[in-house]
C-alpha cells in the first residue's frame, strides 16, 4: 500500500503504461532504489513528501532495481539511488544521489508546469480538438494576464483565422511578442490579410478576370468551406502561378500551415500544388 494515489511501485511489466505512457498527460519522476541503499531510504521519503504536497502535478514511480535488473540496465542505471523524471515518454531530467530537499524542489518546480502553462495547454487542446470559439478566449485569457506570451498570441490567431477573422490576426501579426512562434505566425500572414480583405468586403477590381475567382475562394476560406476555396485557388494557379503575386500559393501554403501536417486535406492539396508548380 503506497502512501499516495500518486506513488506508485512499478516493474518491468507496468512500466510502459505506469510511467512511459503516463508521462504524456503528467511528469513521472522514476525513483530507482534498493532497500539495502541508505541515501535510497533518505532520499525515497522526501521524494514521497514533495509528490503528497503536489498533489497529482507529478507522479512518483518507485523501481526497485533488484527486483526489476532490466529497466535499470536499460536506463543505464550504473548508481543509486538514481532519478529519472519522464515528460512525453522522454527522459527530462535526472541526477544521482541522494539531494537536500532545496535541490530536489526546485528539480521537482522545473518540471512541474505553472499556473500559466497549464493555461496555454489547456487553450492548446481547444484548438486542437477545433473548439475555436473556446479556443479563443482561453488564449485571450492567458494573454490578459501575459501579452508577450508567443504561445498564446500564436493560438489566438489561429482561433480567430479559424473562425473566418483577418483583421485582428493580421494586427497580432504586426506586434507579435518576441519568441520563435513568430516564424509560423509570419507563414500565416497572407491568409490573415486576404481573410482581412473580405471583411472589409472589397470594393475589388473589376477589371481583373480572375478577381472574381480569387474573392470566392477568399470568401469559402472565410466560411471554413476550405476544400471549395483549395479548389479555386489550384485553378487560378493553372491558369497564372504568378498571380498577384504568386498569392493563391502562399495562402495554400498558410492553410496547410493552420490545419497541420497531418490533416487529409492538406496531404492531399499540397501533392496538387506541387503538382502544378513542378
């Protein structure tokens, strides 16, 4: 019986799903150790304490090494006790010994996330399960409390292009925080604009024989009818690659970059414009 619902005693059997797979929605700390160790038993009680205090921000998983040899042959566990934390089924961060209680709360801190990045996680997970209106005010929310988080500036623009808006993402755009989401919310700018354009609904040039073409699929990208508007923009650049610029193409490209990599339609209309292109 452990002390805690979240310290728990694994083996090479439950190792997979304890820690490795565990790991992906909590960080595991893996407490290797042995009864006959004396910094084990120092440390194990501390270890224990600061997981109780945590109150599930964590999970401590004890292995005792002569009972389970293979995982600490395969950790490379050479001395005990040793601590391996596991984030996303990856080793984070480890050491060896036994630590004062100082060293082992700010280890435990570094892993744990804050009130802010839980924030920005859960926003995270709204957008990815394509809740965009939610989505969007949980990334506003962490941005009333931090305007320079990236993060969060980067998700609000995807929530808001989601849901057909152009104008305040192409402004987040403009006085986007410091920080290496910048990179992806650039690629995002030529559909900001153009989703920006149709809000002001024109006035467009009548004189262009492809405008009209160009404006419908800006305005099906605007109602998510991404399939239609991929369709117009592929067909517009059949006719001219060079159009505006070559515009339709970095709007494609700004899509594909907004629904990820592994969204069928963009597997789908990126081989159709490399098609064209090459």
């Amino acid at each position: 019986m452990t002390l805690s619902e979240h310290i728990i005693d694994v083996t090479e059997a439950t190792f997979e799903s304890d820690v490795l797979l565990s790991s992906h929605d909590v960080p595991v700390v893996a407490d290797f150790w042995a009864t006959w160790c004396g910094p084990c038993l120092v440390l194990g009680p501390i270890l224990e304490r600061l997981a109780i205090e945590a109150g599930g921000a964590f999970r401590l998983a004890k292995v005792n090494v002569d009972e389970n040899p293979n995982l600490a042959i395969r950790y490379g566990v050479q001395g005990i006790p040793a601590v391996k934390a596991f984030k996303n089924g990856k080793v984070e961060a480890e050491f060896v010994g036994a630590q004062p209680e100082p060293v082992l709360r700010r280890f435990v801190q570094r892993l744990v996330p804050t009130e802010s990045e839980q924030a920005v996680e859960k926003a995270q997970s709204l957008l990815a399960t394509r809740h965009w209106k939610e989505a969007e005010q949980a990334f506003r929310d962490v941005l009333d409390e931090n305007d320079t988080n990236s993060i969060a500036a980067l998700g609000l623009m995807k929530s808001l292009l989601m849901q057909g808006q152009g104008e305040e993402p192409r402004k987040i755009i403009e006085n986007f925080p410091p920080g290496t989401e910048w990179a992806e919310a650039e690629r995002l700018r030529p559909l900001a604009e153009i989703l920006a354009e149709v809000e002001e609904d024109g006035p467009y040039p009548s004189d262009d024989p492809l405008a009209a073409r160009f404006y419908q699929a800006a305005r099906l990208i605007s109602r998510n009818n991404f399939p239609a508007a991929m369709d117009g923009l592929l067909d517009i650049l059949r006719e001219d690659k060079e159009y505006r610029g070559g515009l339709p193409k970095q709007i494609l490209l700004a899509l594909f970059a907004l629904l990820g990599d592994g969204d069928p339609l963009t597997r789908q209309y990126r081989d159709e414009l490399a098609s064209i292109l090459f």
